[in-house]
C-alpha cells in the first residue's frame, strides 16, 4: 500500500499529525503500537481510570477497593484503560479517512515500514513518501540525583504477588501523578514529591484519591544517603525518559538515536534521513519538543508541501479551532519556519 504520508506511534503529536495530514487532503496511515505505549497514551489511561474509580468515592467504595486491589487486577484495568483510549483515538483518526493499521513498526527502507499484528497475526508493509515517528517516550528508573536509593520501575510495580504498604513516587508530572492516584484509590499510602507551581493538573485529582504530596525532598526523608534507610520503602522515579526508538530498526537507513533513545532533528523536523521525520517527545532537543503538537504536525506538513497558506486554518477545518490567544505564537513559529527553509 502507497501514502502519502505514514505516521509511527500513538504519542499526542502522532495523532495530531494524522489529524493535520488529513485535513489537508493527504493520504495517510496510522500505525498504532498494541503494546510499546507512549508515555502520553498512558497518561491518557490513567486519568480515564482515576476518574472512572472516583466516581462516588464513598467510604465503602473505598474499602472495597483496597480489599480488591492486586497487581494482577490493576494490569487489567490499565489494559482496558488504554485499549479505550485507543478505540477512541481509532473513532477519529477513522472519521477523518485514515487507515490505521494496529502493530509494531520496523523500518525496511526509507520510505517503507513493516507492521506486525500480534492480535491479528497480520504483517503489513507500507510504503509512503514522507515516515514520520511519534513513538513518544516511556519512564525509566536511574539512581539520580539522590544518591543510592532504591528506585523501580514502573512496570515492578504491576508484576509483583501483592502492592507495597507505601509509595514514594518522585516527579508530579501527569504520569506521576496519574500512577500515584491509581495506587491509592487502591490502599496503598502514597506520597507524590512534586515541584512547587506545578501546571499538572492532575495534582488536584491525586489529592482527592488520598495522595500526599510535598514539594522537596527533605519533606520525605530523601537524602541520597544510601538505600539502608529505605528497606520498607518503596520509591518510583518518574522524571526520566527513554524515546522509543529501539524496536524501529533505525540504524538500518542510517539514522543513530542519541543516549536517550531520542530523535536530532531539523528545524521541520526532519531527520538526516531525507522524508522521515520526528514529532513530539521523540524528539531530542528542547527548541522543537516545547512547541505544541499541532503546530510540530503544520511544521512537518509545510516542509512536505510547501507554499501552504496559514496551515492553522487546517485545525478549524477539523473542529479543533485555535483560540485566540495561541494564534500569534503559532504565527510566529511559522514565520521562524519559513525562515529556516
């Protein structure tokens, strides 16, 4: 099958961009990971759950979920979690006339990938014009900057016989946050170091599932002293980032991810590899992965077809119109753009 454009990943800025190259009558596929989720896609799951379980959080309630609660029970809940969110991506992205292929992607040339179901059992080979990658990133566990604590992973956590007593979850970010209310609702005794002035809001979420949350680490006892002191404590960094990239076979048309598994782009945010691009988190300088994703998908779409007049009309064809006070940022981002050319 032949595109125009193919767009790898379920990050926020994939599915904007296949929302972008659709209104602007391109031919696109989507390939939808069934199990290398972004970070951002599990964001997504958890606030639909944390929600979902708040719901007439009764006393009651509460019990019943703490007496239910294993890790066996919350993989399955996450599950459902993210196989709904992905339905609901697949609603749209299917609405707006993309054909969106569930699997994981692995680079054959570059202008071709190859897509494998596990579900379905089905491989697929696409080949498009322009390949753009919006894998996203997924939490990893370091020993950073406080010294020798005892830090696990995410995943630990879900893979165990039984869910520890307490929790110490370090970074009040939207993950952080989202996986530090999911524990609790669920009995464990959570704390969530977060900065101060944090725009997360999914703080005020985690407070009323019973989380606690302080700003330094003092507060928590964290000295970075060694993990001695910590024996019955469990701790959960969730500041640091890989990119997913490794399953992708990039090095195979030349393209070399830096330590972080993450993307150097151009200021389109192309690659060195001509017509394939990075999109969101992926990608591994800060200039571009601040910019909003809507307007990271235009900057990809002007560079693939240029002499587009004002792409942010593209969002109001879609339903999504800019509002007013976003407009002369994105603007000015294009005029930097077209500069750059």
């Amino acid at each position: 099958m032949r595109y125009d454009i193919a767009i790898i990943g379920n990050d926020e800025a994939a599915i904007e961009m296949a929302c972008v190259a659709s209104g602007a009558g391109k031919r696109a596929a989507m390939a939808l990971p069934e199990q290398r989720h972004s970070s951002w896609m599990m964001e997504q799951a958890l606030r639909r759950l944390v929600t979902e379980l708040s719901v007439d959080f009764t006393t009651g309630r509460r019990s019943l979920l703490r007496r239910s609660g294993t890790p066996r029970l919350l993989q399955r809940l996450l599950a459902g979690a993210i196989n709904s969110e992905t339905s609901d991506a697949i609603e749209l992205l299917e609405r707006l006339g993309v054909d969106v292929l569930p699997g994981e992607s692995r680079f054959l040339s570059r202008s071709s990938i190859a897509i494998t179901s596990r579900i379905c059992c089905k491989r697929t080979v696409v080949s498009a014009n322009n390949i753009v990658i919006g894998t996203g990133v997924r939490r990893t566990a370091v020993h950073r900057p406080l010294g020798l604590l005892p830090f696990r992973r995410v995943e630990s956590f879900l893979e165990g016989r039984s869910l520890p007593e307490s929790l110490i979850v370090l970074g009040g970010e939207d993950f952080g946050a989202g996986f530090a209310s999911f524990l609790s609702l669920f009995g464990v005794h959570t704390s969530l170091l977060a900065r101060e002035n944090s725009d997360c809001d999914l703080l005020e979420l985690a407070e009323g599932a019973g989380v606690q949350i302080v700003h330094h680490p003092a507060e928590l006892g964290l000295t970075g002293d060694g993990p001695d002191s910590f024996d019955d404590q469990q701790i959960m960094d969730c500041r640091s980032t890989l990119g997913f990239t490794e399953h992708l076979g990039l090095p195979a048309i030349g393209i070399e991810p830096d330590e972080h598994g993450q993307l150097w782009c151009a200021a389109h945010l192309e690659t060195w590899c001509s017509g394939v691009f990075g999109i969101g988190s992926v990608v591994g300088f800060s200039a571009d992965e601040a910019c909003h994703p809507s307007i990271q998908a235009e900057r990809v779409l002007n560079r693939i077809q240029h002499g587009i007049q004002a792409p942010y009309f593209l969002r109001s064809r879609l339903g999504f119109p800019f509002r007013p006070e976003s407009e002369p940022e994105f603007q000015s981002a294009v005029l930097v753009g077209e500069r750059q050319k």
